[in-house]
C-alpha cells in the first residue's frame, strides 16, 4: 500500500519533544514508540515501531495513524475507533489489528500518554508504545471478551469459582445484585462478600460439589447491595481442566422472592379457605343436628299436644254424655260433683290453649307487655293464697317482707309466672312434702323464689330445662306440654328481670326463682 504524506517531510528530520530525550533513547525502548503531533499526525517511529510496521520513521512521518496500520477505507469501523482514540482521553490502551508493510497482520496492544503543551503547541504531544500480541493470545483473549460479553447479557446473576472457592469471574448482573465492582468480587471469597451466617452455607454447598462433582440445585437467601435479603435458587456445576479433574464451580442464582411470596400468598389463602370450609361445614351440621332436633321435638310435641288436648276433651264429653242422659231421663242436672269437673276440664283445655297462643306469639315476636306499678308483695301473697284455696291438703310456707315491694311490671303476666312455678312444685313433689315461697328485696330488686322437695335435676335436664317442649323425666305421666318454664323466662326477660333454677342446699328439690328490677 503506498503512503501518502500528507505534507512534505522535513529534510532536517523530525523535532521530537523536550520531554522525551533523543532517538536514540526511543529506539532503545523495546516496545513501539509512536510519537504523534497535536492534530493526531505521526511525528517519529523508534527502531522497534520500524521492524513490526516496516516502515522508517521518515516514510511515516505525517501520516494519520489509520493510514500507517494500512486500514483500507472498508475497514470503516476499525478506521473510526483509531480515530477516537487518538482524539482520547488519555491516558487509555486499545488493543486493534494492523497490516504492516509486508502485509503481515499484525495484532498490537497500545497505552497512551498525552505529553503537556509546548509553546506554539496548545494541544501538546501523544506517546503510543505498543506490544505485539501473538495470534492465538488474541484469539484467546477475543474469546474471552466474547464470552463475557455473553454473559454480561444474561439478565440472571452469574458466577464461576476456583477450587479454593475465590471468585474467578461473573457477570453484569451478578455485580449489580451485589451492588459492588468486578474488582471487589474477582479473586474474594464468600466470606469477604456476604454475611457469615450466609457465607457459612455457601462455603458448605460449594464444599459438598467439589467432593461429589456434577450439578447442584437448591434453595437458599441472599443479601442484596440494598440490604434487602432475597429468597433464591442455586443452579451450579463443577466444570473439569484439560486433565479431566474439576477445575471449579459455575452458577447462576435465579431470584425467587416473588414467587416465594406468592406461594405463600396462596397457601395463606388454602389454609383460610380450608378453615371457612370447616367452619362452614360445622356449621351446616350444626343447623341440619337443629333442624333435626327441631323435627324430633315437633314430633314429640305433636303426640303430647294430642294426648294432652284429647284426654281433658275425652273426659268433659264423658261429663257431657252423662248430662246428656240425665236430661233424657228428665233428671236435673244439679250434681255438683259433674259442675266441677266440667269446670275443671275446660280450665285445662283454656290453659293449654294459651299456652299454644302465648309460644306462638313469642315466636313471633308478638307477646305484649302492659307493665303498671304492681306491689309484688301483695301478688305473691295472693298468688300463694289461691293456691293454698285449690289445694288444701298441701303445704305451703310464705316468707314475705315488711312493707310493699313496688315494681314495674304486667300483673297478669307475673300471676302466670308464679301460678307456673306452683303447678310444677305441685306436679312434680310426694303430696306430703313442703313448699317454700319466699320474695327476698335486693340491691336495686326483688327476687320470689318457690322451692319445693321434689327429686331435682341431672345436670342434662338442666340444660334443657327453659326450652320449648322440654319435659322432665319425671313428668312423664304429668299433664302438660313443657312450654310453660319456657314461656315463663321470655316474660321476666321482657320485664329486664332473670329467672333461672337451682338445686336446694342441705335438702332435696329445686328451687325456681325470677328477680325483678325495683320500680323507680
């Protein structure tokens, strides 16, 4: 290729920099010397910088330094590249292909170093030294480059190791999980870049690899440079010299925080579905065991409704009948034996009716209340008095305060709750045993207990004692529907009061109380 000067050589040779001796000096260098001007033109070649190029240092006097590596106008990106890198900064190394005079190629690696200004020479002097790189150790490093540069596009963290466990290399993402520079990796240990706690399982993976070489999969955490320490998967292999024998480690860290939490997520939601389902499948037992119970209870009801309403009907048509006859036989009905009984026939029949009546309005949230000032005391007595009156074979003890005993209340409603008590008391004790009815003034109440000497309660009993159709195994050849404990709680609750039962310290039986607030 024949040059070009792009001005006429200087018959007295070329003026070199102060700075840099004389030509001798330079060609005793055994590197090539490039000397270049201020506008980029090649002032001198050392001795050396002549045997690679082949060309004198007075044949390459102003050439630009594309046209002194011989790089035709097709090479237009390598001729680019010389041109920004001479234009700097500086210092900096560029490694690039020349074609020296013999057409030999020839693969040169440069430094640079901008000598300061001289007078008549704002821009100052550019030193090149160069040293010739064999072709394989640029193939070798060319692949290099290519192979990092793989790598470096890689958006997955990745690594390779020495035996000894240092760091031999990585890639751009690797660094930027670490948040640190290549040179703060390569050549360190797990111990010089992550916490102990961490360093210690690394150290022991990579360990177990090396005493079992091939492939490693497994889970573990990682601290990143932002402090945040993330959920990750270790994929590693061990990769062998030209011997055979494992020469060290590479790995790729796949980043699995999100999916981590997302598994996670979703088994929260698996454990609280599977927890409303159990509830939810408690609860419908629950409602199909009620609703059955309700079937049972309905049934029940039905047969002692039946039984209850056809015996007090059956025995006043007997009374009827007998009448009936003896108006036939023109006999006068004035047996007052046959009046009783028929009064006391349709008072049972009236009393399970509303006792019917007062279950259905209280299911339907329709049993008024009409509360006036009531003296509980003269009602208890009363009450007690009326009983005393029917019954006279039995015995009833009274207890009763001094002075009134003033409540809110609906007279006709307590009289019922009272007369309940009573009838139970009656129903359910031997004939010649006592009862005791007492009404006790409390803080801010009054409390009207009947306690009776009947066999009491099993604890079972007791807990079914205040629901509908409830009927104690005592009672089973007792007339009644078992509505009336029942219907006797829903009244003293509208009232605010309680009532509630108890077994009887020192003595058989039960006591049934209810409480009522003092009226205002």
């Amino acid at each position: 290729m024949a040059l070009s000067p792009s001005h006429p050589l200087d018959s007295t040779g070329p003026k070199l920099p102060s700075g840099l001796g004389s030509t001798a000096l330079l060609d005793a260098v055994q590197a090539l010397v490039l000397v270049l001007d201020s506008r980029g033109l090649v002032l001198h070649l050392n001795r050396r910088a002549e045997q690679v190029l082949g060309y004198t240092s007075r044949e390459a006097h102003g050439l630009r330094l594309e046209a002194l590596a011989a790089l035709a106008p097709e090479h237009e990106l390598e001729r680019a590249a010389l041109v920004r890198w001479v234009e700097g900064p500086h210092p900096s190394r560029h490694q690039s292909a020349w074609r020296a005079r013999d057409g030999q190629r020839r693969v040169l690696d440069w430094s640079t170093v901008r000598l300061g200004p001289e007078a008549g020479d704002a821009a100052g002097h550019l030193i090149l030294t160069g040293t010739e790189v064999p072709e394989r150790d640029h193939v070798v490093q060319a692949q290099l480059e290519f192979f990092q540069t793989l790598l470096d596009s890689i958006p997955n963290p990745i690594f390779h190791k020495t035996l000894d466990g240092r760091y031999r290399g990585c890639n751009r993402a690797f660094l930027e999980m670490h948040g640190a520079t290549r040179e703060a990796i390569v050549g360190k240990s797990v111990w010089d870049v992550s916490p102990p706690e961490l360093a210690a399982r690394y150290a022991a993976k990579d360990q177990e690899l090396f005493d079992h070489p091939g492939i490693q999969t497994y889970e573990s955490q990682m601290r990143f440079g932002s402090g945040e320490v993330r959920d990750v998967i270790f994929y590693k292999a061990t990769y062998n010299d030209a011997r055979g024998q494992p020469a060290g480690l590479v790995g790729i860290v796949l980043d699995i925080t999100a999916r981590k939490r997302a598994e996670a997520a979703l088994q929260k939601t698996r454990d609280e579905l599977e927890v409303r389902v159990h509830e939810r499948t408690a609860e419908l037992q629950k409602h199909k065991e009620a609703a059955e119970a309700a079937d049972r209870i309905k049934s029940e009801f039905l047969n002692i409704a039946s039984h209850e309403l056809r015996t007090p009907l059956t025995s006043l048509h007997l009374v009827l009948t007998q009448a009936r006859r003896q108006l036939e036989a023109h006999q006068p009905v004035s047996d007052v034996t046959l009046i009783s009984r028929m009064e006391r026939y349709t008072g049972r029949l009236t009393r399970l009716a509303g006792d019917l009546l007062d279950a259905s309005r209280l299911e339907r949230g329709q049993l008024h209340m009409r509360p006036e000032p009531v003296d509980l005391r003269a009602l208890v007595a009363d009450g007690v008095g009326d009983f005393r009156q029917q019954h006279p074979q039995r015995r009833v003890e009274l207890e009763l305060p001094e002075g009134v005993a003033w409540v809110e209340a609906d007279r006709d409603r307590l009289e019922q709750v009272l007369s309940n008590f009573l009838d139970n008391a009656l129903k359910y004790t031997p004939p010649d045993t006592r009862v005791d009815v007492r009404l006790i003034p409390g803080d801010g109440t009054f409390r009207v207990s009947v306690t009776d000497e009947g066999p009491g309660l099993s604890p079972e009993e007791h807990c079914l004692l205040f629901q509908r159709f409830q009927r104690l195994s005592s009672s089973i050849h007792q007339p009644g529907l078992g509505l009336g404990l029942y219907i006797s709680r829903e009244i003293i609750e509208r009232h605010g009061g309680t009532l509630g039962a108890h077994a009887t310290p020192g003595r058989p039986g039960i006591t049934f109380f209810f409480q009522l607030p003092r009226a205002r």
